[in-house]
C-alpha cells in the first residue's frame, strides 16, 4: 500500500489554498492557507444559470484557476498535466508521482469523491493524493481530521467531470523544481493586481467579476419566479457563501486575512463585503427553510443582495487603483 513518506495532511478551511500549503509544507516552505489564496488570486466571483443543470442558478467567490495563478504568479515550478477522459495514463500520472514519494495535487467533483455522498456537482474541488491501495486513494482534504479514501473508479469520474460550469480533464499539479519563499512574498502586488483586475475587467462579462455580482443583485430576489428549483437554489447560494470550504462570508474573510499578512490597506473593506456577504447567506438559508416562497424572506434577500454589490465595489474599486 504505497503512502508519501513524510506528508502531513494539516486539515484547513478551503480545499485549493489547503491544498498548496500542504504541497509546499511537504517541500520545505511554510506559508498560511490565507497566503496560498492570495497568492493564487483567489477572490473572484462567477453567476450563471445552468437550467438544465442542479441548481440552476450556480455562483461561487473564487477564481476557477487558483493553482494556475498561483504558478504564473510565484514561478513556483508547479506543474499542470492533463488528460483525456479515454486515457488512462490520468491514473498512471497520479499513481507514479506517489510511487516516487511525491504527493500530486487533483483537481476534482466532488459529487463523485465517495467521502460527500453525491450531495451537488462541485468541479475544482482540490486534495491531494498521498497514498493508495488496489481499491481506494487516500485522499488529503480541506478539513477533514484525516485522510480519506475514495474508489478508484470514483477518483476517475471525479478527475473527468464535464459540469458545464468547469469541465475537468484529470488535472493534476505536482512540484517539479524549487520553491523560493522570497519569490513568494515578491509575488504579492501581482496577485492582488490580478484578482482585482479580474472583478473590475472580468473576461466574461455577465458572468464573472463585478458584472456578475451585479446580475446577482438584480436577480436574486425574484428567484421564485425565474426557477422552479428557487428553494435549492437559495439553499445551495446559503452553502457557497458560508459553507463549502469558503472560510465564510464568500471566501472573503479569507481575503482580508490574506490582505491583512500583505500589509495592505484594504483588509476591512475585504472585511466588511465578507459581512455583507453572510448576511446574504442568512436571507438564502431562512428562505430555503419555506416550502413555499415567502415574499418578506425574498425582499430581505434583495436588499442583502444589493448591499453585497456594493461592499464588492467599494473593495475591489479600490484595490484596483495602481
């Protein structure tokens, strides 16, 4: 039953920003889960409706390429493979990189993990793979105290999740080079430069960035007229903003800590969108707890949403200004 010598699985609160820190802890560099997200400019956020999907209305607070950025951002010799889903050199990759004593960062959906119990479609969900057996990986993951074990055939479906929102193809990231922990810190300004550029100048307009936090605002009250899974939907927007490795409030009370360790300014304004932020999560989960919709519970809803939009301009208006 092959295992990393020497790999700590230290539970954290977000699976991609655990993830790197634990990869770069088994390296030698130490550095917080709050800096792994910065560093990947990981704040960010994205609405969509998907409605031939569950649910229908689909939005997370952080950047679908956190390792990516992280790499670009640091050059700290990640490196990214992929593979099709008929290839089964995605398995082989994985299975060779432990052999040699190294753990490999996965890029997941976690509807297939079996330790979640296909809850909801997840893509980009992060763990590491630290050890396996004919049957199971073993599995380091967010905050979990220990590893844990999904099939092997589950492990596949998972790594090649074609969830309209984030299509898979076996990613996976390994360390291939040194890491610098100066190269690190130096990092810093370009990864806030480009987190907020992605909110101020999102690539896709309506979908992503202020735009889409903007929508968001504008449509969220009125989710009982536009969908027919409205109560899901609230219950899923409740559980992205405040559960599901997010550290609460959008993941932005993880970003004014990150900002906070940067020295920067801006940490409360972070701070307070965060607040903002989990105040609409508790107007998403009082509306979710009502078989039928309750106009009150909605309007309340609006109100947070529209708050929300403008504690994300008032933060990210500012952290773009060179």
């Amino acid at each position: 039953m092959p295992f990393v010598p020497g790999y700590a699985h230290t539970p954290g609160q977000h699976c991609g920003s655990t993830a790197l820190r634990n990869l770069l802890a088994f390296h030698g560099v130490e550095i917080s889960e709050e800096m792994a997200f910065g560093l990947g400019a990981g704040a960010c956020f994205y609405y969509v409706a998907l409605e031939q999907a569950s649910p229908t209305r689909w939005f997370n607070g952080r950047t679908a390429r956190l390792e990516e950025n992280f790499d670009e951002l640091t050059g700290a010799a990640l490196e990214l493979r992929t593979f099709e889903p008929d290839d089964d050199g995605a398995w082989a990759a994985a299975r060779d990189e432990v052999d040699a004593g190294r753990p490999v960062l996965l890029l997941t959906d976690l509807y297939y993990l079996d330790h979640y119990g296909n809850s909801a479609h997840f893509p980009g969900h992060a763990v590491v793979l630290a050890g396996y057996d004919e049957e199971v990986a073993h599995l380091s993951d967010t905050g979990f105290e220990q590893l844990q074990t999904t099939k092997l055939e589950s492990l596949d479906k998972a790594r090649h999740s074609d969830h309209p929102a984030y299509p898979l193809a076996g990613h996976m990231f390994t360390v291939s080079g040194e890491i610098s922990p100066e190269r690190l810190r130096e990092a810093i300004p370009a990864a806030i430069e480009r987190a907020a550029r992605a909110m101020v100048e999102p690539e896709l307009r309506d979908f992503s960035g202020l735009d889409a936090v903007r929508r968001l605002a504008a449509e969220a009250g009125s989710w009982p007229e536009a969908a027919e899974d409205w109560q899901w939907c609230a219950r899923f927007g409740y559980q992205v903003i405040q559960r599901r490795g997010t550290g609460g409030g959008a993941f932005r009370l993880m970003y004014s800590r990150f900002l906070a360790e940067a020295g920067r300014p801006e940490a409360p304004l972070a701070a307070t969108a965060a607040a903002a932020w989990t105040r609409l999560a508790e107007a998403f989960h009082a509306a979710s707890e009502r078989d039928d919709p309750e106009p009150t519970l909605w309007r309340r809803i609006d109100a947070a949403a529209n708050r929300v939009a403008e504690a994300e301009e008032r933060l990210w208006s500012s952290l773009a200004i060179p």
